[in-house]
C-alpha cells in the first residue's frame, strides 16, 4: 500500500497509456471493418442490356449473287466510249441526243424505186431517110437521157451512135417495120410505128436519212451518199432493194423497199 501511495500517478499513467495503445491497435480494425459493411451495402445496379435485333444480311447476300454472275463488258452498240454519242442541234436551239441505232445505214429509209427505160420509137420518113427517138434514162450523163430525135439517111452508113438499120421492111417510102441492130450489145430488135422498142435497163430510188433531214431523188448506182460522217456508195438498185457499200469500212448493207 506504502508503494501505491508513493507510486499512484504512475500507475495511473502507466494504465493510461496502456489504454491508448489498446485503442490505437483496435481502432484501424474498427475502421476496416465499418469500411467493409459500408462498400458492401452500397450496390451500384447494372443497367440491362437491350436485346440485340439480327443483322439484315438481305443486301450482302445481293451482291455476293451478283459477284457470282458478273455483267458482261459491253464494247460495242450503247458503249459510249468506242461509239460516241451523236447530237444534234434543233432549228429553235435545243441539242437532241440520238442513240447509236438512231443513226447510220439503219436509218435510211427507200421512198420510190423508179425503172431506167431505154426506148427507141420511129417518128416518120423525111426525104431519103428516118427519124427516130431515142430515150435513154440509164445514160450517166443528165443531159444525154432525155428523149431526143435521130436521123438516119439510107443513103449513108445508115448507122449513129445507138444503133444501125439493118433492114427496112415494106416500101422505103412507106415502111411498115425496121429491124434495127443496137450498137452497145449488137442486138437485132424490130420496131414499127405502132410499136417500139421498150426495155427497162436499171432503176433509180429516192432515199430519206431523216436524222440529217436530207433526200436523194433518183439517185443512181454509184452515186454517192454523205451521211453521219461516212460515205456509202450505191451498189445496186432493184424492184425489192437498195444495196450499199460504205467507204470507210467496205461494209455491205442492204435496205429493203
């Protein structure tokens, strides 16, 4: 007891300290622990995640068929890039595109066929010898296609540029037929007043390319024709037809009538 008495603030001290290092040991237990209920009473709520729709696929699945069964490269007829495309510029100012087929050969189009007739008619004595008429619509020349008059003398060679008399049939005077012998094929043909000498040597045709607006009447074989920037040369010409031939290309075309 003597000791406590002389002793007794140390020993209140001693239980003091004692005490607060108790409480220094248990206190960061103590705050581990309530920081352990608080996170764990906190909940944060994790948002739902929508549900998610299927991928449309419908437009790859297109063009993987379509990969599949490519196009063919097209080099020629609407390909503008080998066949340009030809305008052309209207009266009030407008420009019209026309299309490949819309020009060309293709476009022309045979209004008329008309026959070249070679025709040989006698018209009357006069003296010693004979007028004769002579029409010749195939001759290349214009101005020798007309009908125009020849005159035969008996007592001459009795033969012109066309044909010769080989005979006069029934008095000279007054002849009842003459056999005459053309000159460009040396064939024998008989003719009277009443009956002359008719044959169709070839055919002319008015043809129409709308496209220019342009016409050609009674364009003959070999006559040229100028059209979407070429030239075609007549061939031939029939009743049923008209053949072409182009000059940049010698390509064949035939036009039905």
């Amino acid at each position: 007891m003597e000791f406590l008495k002389n002793h007794y603030e140390k020993v209140i001290l001693g239980v003091v300290l004692l005490a607060l290092a108790l409480v220094a040991a248990w206190l960061p237990m103590q705050i581990s622990e309530e920081k352990r209920k608080i996170e764990s009473s906190i909940t944060v709520p994790k948002p739902e995640p929508d549900p998610k729709k299927p991928t449309d696929l419908a437009a790859v699945e297109f063009i993987r068929e379509e990969v599949k069964n490519p196009p063919k490269a097209r080099l020629s007829d609407g390909h503008n890039t080998f066949n340009s495309v030809v305008w052309r510029k209207m009266p009030d100012g407008r420009l019209i595109k026309l299309r490949p087929e819309d020009v060309g050969v293709n476009q022309l189009k045979i209004e008329a066929v008309e026959p070249l007739n070679f025709i040989i008619e006698y018209d009357r004595v006069s003296g010693s010898g004979y007028y004769f008429n002579v029409t010749r619509e195939q001759a290349e020349q214009a101005s020798d296609r007309r009908r125009r008059p020849y005159y035969i003398s008996l007592n001459s060679a009795k033969k012109n540029e066309v044909f010769s008399i080989v005979e006069v049939r029934g008095e000279e005077a007054d002849p009842l037929a003459f056999v005459l012998k053309l000159v460009d094929s040396d064939e024998d043909i008989v003719i009277s007043k009443s009956r002359p000498y008719h044959v169709t040597n070839g055919y002319s045709a008015t043809i129409a390319y709308a496209p220019e607006n342009k016409t050609w009447k009674l364009a003959r074989n070999k006559e040229p024709l100028v059209f979407a920037g070429d030239t075609n040369i007549i061939v031939d010409i029939n009743p049923a037809e008209v053949i072409l031939r182009a000059v940049s290309n010698e390509k064949t075309t035939t036009i039905p009538f």
